[in-house]
C-alpha cells in the first residue's frame, strides 16, 4: 500500500465533477486502499478521490469504526433540521469553519465489491458523508460559509498555502503530522 500526495486548495481537481464508476477493477481496489492508508495518516474520517487527483466518484470515511468505501454515492433523502458544527478539510489544511448541514442523510453506494446498500447516518458520520459526497461534485465546506467567513477562511489559507507548491500536500513532509519512529525510545 501507498501514502498518497494530497491536493490542496488550488488544485482545479477540487472543483472538477467526478465520473460515476462502472467497474471494479484490480486498479480501483488498490487506490481504495491506498487512501483508506492516506487517511489514516492524515488523521482524517474521511477521503475523497479528488484529494488524491482522482476524477472516479469514490470516497471512503472511517468515522469512531462505522468504516464505509462509497461508490457512487446519491443522498436520497436528507432532514429538513439542520445543525451547525466545525468542519476542516484534509485538501486546506489548519483552516476551519461552521457549516449548517442536514442533521441526517440516508446514503445509497456501491461497496468495494460493486453491491449495493445504504447508510442512514446522523452526527458525525452525516456529516462527514455530505463533506464526502461534496467533494465528488466539486464542492467544499467552505462554499457554505458566509461572504464574511469566507473571506476570513481564505486570509488564513493565503498564509498557510506557500507550504504546499505545485498544490500538492505530501504527508510525509508534514510537520503537524507527528509520526512514531519504530526505533523511537518513549
Ligand atoms: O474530506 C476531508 O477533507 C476529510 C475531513 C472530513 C470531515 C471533517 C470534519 C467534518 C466533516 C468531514 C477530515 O477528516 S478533516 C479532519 C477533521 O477535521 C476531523 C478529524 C476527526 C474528527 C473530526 C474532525
Ligand atoms: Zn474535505
């Protein structure tokens, strides 16, 4: 398995629609695993393609265990109450913002073995499943913000964005992610 680069803010991949799946291939299955890894490392819930310069609509999210590979995925139906919570993006790193979402979703995918099925998820995992869901169609949290937020957001990402050239996110370079040496001596 592999540690992919992730794109950043900038990169028009972020805002391209993604291309529905038609097949499972060997080559899909790799690149699942690949960013199930690519999340981990990044302390993410949730990972979608175009993160990773993908144009398949495939997203995975881990959310406390309730672990999911969507394929495809359609919201078919939403609540009409909503809720506020913070939201950060691996694709703008350090920038955070409120984002007013239905409080719960049902979700329809294909898993990893091309089977359908559905999720009915609130809290957390309907959360992340939206901000999944939004990456496959060029969206990200912070469209939701206000003009006045947003500018905000953007200030923070203008000092934050030289440490990303070319767009490009590699987490082994990433001094906030702390990693664990095998050999290192606690
Ligand atoms: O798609 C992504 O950029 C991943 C993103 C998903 C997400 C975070 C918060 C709310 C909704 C969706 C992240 O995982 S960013 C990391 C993060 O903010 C977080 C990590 C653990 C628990 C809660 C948030
Ligand atoms: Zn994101």
């Amino acid at each position: 398995m592999s540690v992919l680069p992730i794109r950043v803010l900038g990169d028009p991949v972020l805002r391209e629609e993604t291309k529905p799946v038609d097949e499972i291939t060997d080559e899909l299955r790799a690149l699942v695993a690949n960013m199930f890894e690519t999340m981990y490392l990044a302390k993410g819930i949730g990972l979608a393609a175009p993160q990773v310069g993908r144009t398949e609509r495939i997203a995975v999210v881990d959310v406390d265990g309730q672990k999911f590979t969507i394929i495809n995925p359609e919201i078919v139906s939403s609540s009409s109450k909503t809720a506020k919570s913070e939201e950060g993006c691996l694709s703008i790193p350090d920038v955070y913002g409120d984002v007013e979402r239905p409080m719960s979703v049902k979700v329809r995918a294909l898993d990893i073995d091309g089977r359908d099925f559905e999720i009915e998820a609130d809290e957390l995992l309907g959360r992340c499943l939206q901000h999944e869901i939004d990456h496959l169609h060029g969206k990200l949290f912070l469209d939701y913000m206000s003009v006045l937020k947003r500018r905000s957001a953007l200030n923070k990402w203008a000092k934050e964005k030289d440490k990303y050239p070319g767009f490009i996110r590699h987490l082994e370079d990433d001094p906030s992610l702390e990693h664990e040496h095998p050999d290192e001596e606690l």
